[in-house]
C-alpha cells in the first residue's frame, strides 16, 4: 500500500427523485434568507419553477449562465446580487449555471445550492473554471465549493439524448484520469471505478429510454462519484487539453470532453498500464483508450473535432498553448505529441 493523503469532501449531498421539493429549507438551514436562482437562456422557464418553490425566499432569476464562465458575465451576476439584496445563490442546470454560483461564491464568500440537471460534476469540486481575453484558467478556493447539492434524478429526464451522451462521457473523463492522479488514494480510485462503472452502465439504457428514471438515478449518481473525485485529485493531460480547446477556442465544453478523452487515455496508457486497468475491465477491452472510443460511438457521442467547429489550421497553435506551462502527467508530453493527438482527434480516427 502506498502513502497517501485523503480529505473527504464537506459538501452535502442530497440524492432522491423529488428532492427539489425541499430548497426553501435548505435556504433557511444555511441561515439565508433571498437567494437569487440561476440559470442559462435555454433554462429560465424550468428555473422559475425553483424560483416558486423558494417563495419568499427568492430574491430574483439571473438567466445570462454562459459556458465556460466569462468574467463579464460573473460582473452582471454580481450587480444582480447586490440590486437584489441576495446573500445566497440557488445555481440551476449544468456546468455553466454551476460555474457562475462558483465564480459569485469565490468574489463573495456566499453559500451555493447547487441543482444539477445533466452529469457536469462540477458541484461538488472547490475549482472554478472561468474565462478572460480568451484564456482559461483555474482556481481552487474552499469558498468555491458549494454547501449543498440536490440531485434530484426527475430534472434529468428531459435532457436530450446527444447532450446526455457527452454530459456522461464528461463525467467519466473526471474518473478516469482520477484513476492515474499524482495525488490518487484508495478511497479516490473506489470512487473513480464505482462512477465509471454506473455510468458505463446507465448511459446506454438512457440511449434507448431517455425517461427511464432508474437508468437516469443511476447515472446522476455515477456523474456525482465522478465529479467527487475530480474535487479529491489533480488532473492531467486529458484535462488541460479541454480547458484549452474550450478557452481559447470556444468549443463546446462536453462534447470536447468526449471527443478528446479516447485519446488522451490512450496516449498515457503504457505509463499508468496498471491504474487503468479498471477501465479496461469495465468495458472488457484491453486497450482503454480504444474501450472509451467504442463505447463513444456505441451510445453515438461525436469523436471529431472538426464536427464540433474545431479548425486543422488551429491544431498547432493549441498545441502551442497546451505545453506553454508544464503540468503533471503520467507521461512526458512534448508539443509534437500533442499536435499528434489533437490532429487524430480533429479525424475523429480510432486510437
């Protein structure tokens, strides 16, 4: 047994269909009394119904949420929350709703409610992705990580099928490289394999019933083991790859993850051979990157990057950013390398 630290997530968890049901007393057991919801363009409707649900403990609807969490917007929020008098944020859908009640959280030290409607996993981690003059970068704060998180399964059932299929595979691409983490533990590895394992199971029941409320449970609670560990252990190349490709090229946030995740796996998959053995028996494959990659186009996730808007003549200047900082990764990565693996993933070719 090697040496290791582990410190357990202080988030608190609420898991059940019809969980919502219960914010307004989660609002006052966090000593709040108006929070203001949060959510996208595309989910205001749905986000009005929370805001009914808190009534007099509703301070207001923001609905400008944007992918990748531009400051610009963080700002409009934070005005939002001063006209308002709001001392708490209720964030409502995915990533980018999430993202925002992290980036007003980190400038305000205010609780968060988190109410996740796809398979992010970014509740339940204390890093803030956010973006400015086109580049990403992260940020770890206590104060980032939200107090509560309501999982209520019933919320999933409406969300399509493709943006189901690359909201999994984002979630999954947490576990993974949680798998082969510098800073991996027993505890993060159980969990990385237990939330690959139902989400393996669960999305392709979803492709052939998106309303099944059992398959869509069991994935909600694979996104939840999978986000867990991302706020547990550091993440590789496979991640640094996204922020890139998201930051500084606007792609779409899960549909990159599941783009670029065969091929990062694959690329360190000689030097972590033994941490990814799991992967390898959860899909009973025995290379994992070609294992992710066939179960990509089996639930019918796209595996090009030129389908999602990527351009070849900006592989290399990616590449370029991608190993402009040097960061942890289970193998060394050069600028060819990349260009290589980003090429192949701009193909859409097999690993």
């Amino acid at each position: 047994m090697r040496e290791f630290d582990y410190q357990g997530s202080p988030a608190r968890i609420r898991f059940g269909a019809g969980a919502r049901a219960g914010v307004a007393e989660a609002v006052e057991a966090l000593g709040c009394k108006r929070a203001l919801v949060l959510s996208t363009p595309q989910q205001a409707n749905d986000a009005g119904a929370i805001v009914n649900l808190l009534a007099d403990r509703a301070a207001g609807l923001f609905t400008q949420a944007t992918m990748h969490t531009p400051v610009e917007i963080t700002e409009q929020a934070l005005k939002a929350m001063r006209d308002n008098d709001a001392d708490c944020t209720v964030a409502f859908g995915g990533g980018s709703t999430t993202g925002l009640g992290k980036a007003i959280a980190y400038r305000l030290d205010t609780p968060q409610i988190v109410i996740p409607t796809t398979y992010a996993g970014s509740e339940v981690t204390p890093i803030l992705g956010q973006t400015q003059a086109g580049r990403k970068e992260t940020v770890r704060a206590a104060s980032i990580l939200p107090e509560l998180v309501i999982y209520d399964p019933e919320l999933t059932l409406s969300l399509p099928v493709p943006m189901t299929m690359t909201s999994g595979l984002n979630a999954m691409a947490h576990a993974a490289e949680a798998l082969y983490a510098r800073d991996r533990n027993p505890i993060s590895s159980l969990m990385a394999t237990e939330g690959l394992r139902a989400l393996a199971e669960a999305l392709p029941r979803i492709a052939m019933a998106p309303r099944d409320l059992s398959a869509r449970s069991d994935a909600l609670y694979g996104a939840w083991l999978c986000g867990t560990v991302l706020g547990t252990v550091g993440m590789s190349l496979h991640h640094k790859l996204c922020h890139v490709l998201g930051g500084a090229f606007d792609l779409p946030h899960a549909e990159t993850h599941a783009i670029v995740l065969p091929h990062a796996i694959d690329f360190n998959a000689a030097a972590a051979a033994d941490e990814l053995r799991p992967l390898s028996a959860i899909f009973g494959e025995t290379s994992p990157g070609a294992a992710i990659h066939g179960f990509a186009v089996k639930i019918g996730a796209p595996t090009a990057l030129r389908e999602i808007g990527f351009r070849e003549e900006d592989i290399g200047r990616a590449a370029e950013i991608a190993t402009a900082n040097p960061y942890w990764n289970p193998r060394e990565v050069t600028r060819a390398d990349i260009h290589a693996l980003l090429a192949a993933a701009w193909r859409g070719d097999a690993p």
